[in-house]
C-alpha cells in the first residue's frame, strides 16, 4: 500500500511548477478525485500528511490543519461523554451531549430525507419504501448521540425528556430498531401499553436479524402476562427463545412459571400459529422484509456478489429457507 501511495505522488508531483498554491491544489483535486472507499481514505490521509509536510506555510494546508485539531478536540469530546454514560454520571452526559450536539445539528430540508443507517440492508430497506423523494445520507454520529441523550434522561427518568431526544434519533435514523424498543420501554413505565402495542406493529416491518425477531416475541410475551393471558405467553415466549435463548427471555418463563395451573411444556408450532393468530401477532419474519432481502440477492449476483451474499444471508438468516443455502454457496 505505501509504495502504491508513493507511485501515486510520484505522478502527481510530475506537475507541479514550484508554486505552493498550485502543487497543493494538484493534490487537492487528487483527492477530491476519489470515490469514498476505505483504501482512498488512507490515499488521501497519507497526502494530507505529505502535503503538511512539504507545504506547511500553504493556506489551504493550514485550514486543513485547523480542521484536524478541531476534529481531534470535537472526537474528545465525544469520548468523555461517552466516557461519563459509564461510569453512570448521567447528569454530566446529558450536559456533554447538549454541548456536542449543538456543533453537528443536521440539516432539515422538506424535499429530501436526510439521514443515517447502521448497516446497508437497512438503507436498502428504507429506499424501498421511500421513492416520494431523494435520501441525503448522513454520518451516524447525530443519531448516536441524541440515542445516548435519551439514554442518559432515561436513567435519570425524565422520561420526557428522554422521550424527545430518542425521537430525534428515530428522526435520523429510521430503519434503526434499537430506538423503537427504547421507545417502548418509556411507554411501558407510564403503563401506555396502547403505545406499546403501536410501536410493536411499527418496528416489525424493520426486522432483519433474529435478535430483533426475539425481543419482539418478547415484548409481545410480557405484554401476553400483563393481560393474564398465559398460554399466548408461553408461545411467545418460546418462539422468542426459538430466534434467540437469552436470559431475559429464561427469566420470562420461570416469571410465567409462578403461575399455577400454567403449561410450561413447549408448545407445538401449529399450536404457536394458533395462539399467535387468534391475538393478530404475526407468525415469523414479515415477507416483505426476506422478499426484498431475496430480490436484491438475485439482482446483484453477477455483478455485485458481496451484496448478494449479505442479502441471501439476512433472509436464509431469518427463513432457514433450504434454497438460499445454494444461493450462499
């Protein structure tokens, strides 16, 4: 990579005529040059530090310099926020993001969605459902930072307050699952279970992993207890424990097991699809959800086999349909 590195500033300093001004614009435009790729990023942070290095009296090198120290001092600060979520000082946090987050507000614009995903299929997945007007993708760190307020306000239970902030990153991030069940915890504690049921139905068109296929079955369990309706409980419980064995969902069965006069046993799937249905909770992953997954792993195949790959994955991941194991293979 740094002779790769080298031979590229090598060709570059072929034109350049012993102007500062121009040498450096020869690198700039160099740079701007390049697609957003990990290996160009190091292209580029190599002949940032070359160029500070022969050209450091250049305006344009100096700028750049700023820019780097400002970035250092903005990333420290982020660190020591976080830093302070840890050690649960959450009345500092909430200062620390408040301050953070009035260097990076993002934009707002009525013609375009401007906002962040966390993994590519969940922009795929709100393209798909969003063709009214363009995406305008943005970094995560506005997002990332208005979840942790929200999580700061939430242990401090202000939950207001908490409530806003985590609105804010659902503003930001869409597709982002994590915020909705966040959302319905603040719910749950004022016993909105309306809300609850609200949220669930939305967040379940976003769910691509069986990690978040298992906290919905969950969610669905303890609100199955609170209206006494155990055997719906002792389904949803299962199916969830089916995506994902976890504490929270053992601690939900042997919650369950105070009760007497409960079947415990596991129950067979017909009889979860009973259950499941008589109460309008649907069975499984929503098709929309794997058909997509399956049409982008087919479109792109041949020209795109990562993409593929990781789509075939994320709906073999959530069917077991036997086919798509050919399809990965």
């Amino acid at each position: 990579m740094d002779e790769k590195i080298q031979e590229i500033i090598q060709n570059l300093e072929k034109d350049f005529n012993g102007d500062i001004n121009h040498d450096v614009d020869i690198l700039r435009n160099y740079c701007r040059s390049l697609d957003r790729t990990e290996e160009n990023l190091k292209i580029v942070t190599y002949i940032g530090r070359y160029a500070a290095e022969k050209f450091p009296d250049a305006e344009a090198v100096k700028e750049a310099k700023a820019f780097e120290d400002k970035l250092v001092e903005f990333q420290d600060k982020v660190m020591q926020a976080q830093k302070m979520m840890r050690e649960k000082k959450f009345e500092d946090a909430v200062k620390a993001f408040d301050e953070i987050i009035g260097e990076v507000q993002p934009p707002k614009d009525p013609d375009k969605y401007i906002c962040s995903f966390n993994h590519p299929f969940e922009e795929m997945l709100f393209r798909a459902r969003n063709k009214d007007k363009p995406i305008e993708k943005i970094s995560n760190l506005p997002e990332v930072l208005y979840y942790q307020k929200g999580c700061a306000w939430f242990e401090l239970k202000d939950y207001d307050k908490a409530e806003e902030a985590l609105n804010h990153a659902l503003e930001l991030s869409p597709v982002n699952t994590m915020i909705f069940f966040e959302l319905m915890q603040i719910a749950r504690i004022r016993q909105d279970y309306n809300r609850v049921r609200e949220l669930l139905k939305q967040v379940y068109q976003l769910l691509y992993t069986r990690h978040q296929l298992a906290r919905f079955y969950r969610e669905h369990a303890a609100l199955a207890m609170l209206d006494s309706k155990f055997d719906l409980a002792n389904a949803l419980i299962y199916l969830s424990m089916d995506y994902e064995d976890t504490p929270q969902v053992r601690a939900q069965l042997n919650s369950l097991a105070k009760h007497r006069g409960v079947d415990l046993s596991k129950p067979k799937v017909e009889t979860v699809k009973e259950r499941l249905n008589a109460a309008d909770i649907p069975v499984g992953p929503d098709p929309a959800v794997y058909g997509l997954a399956i049409d982008i792993g087919n479109q792109t195949k041949k020209a795109y086999p990562e993409v593929a790959r990781m789509a075939y994955g994320i709906a073999y991941d959530i069917t077991h349909y036997e086919p798509l194991l050919k399809e990965l293979r």
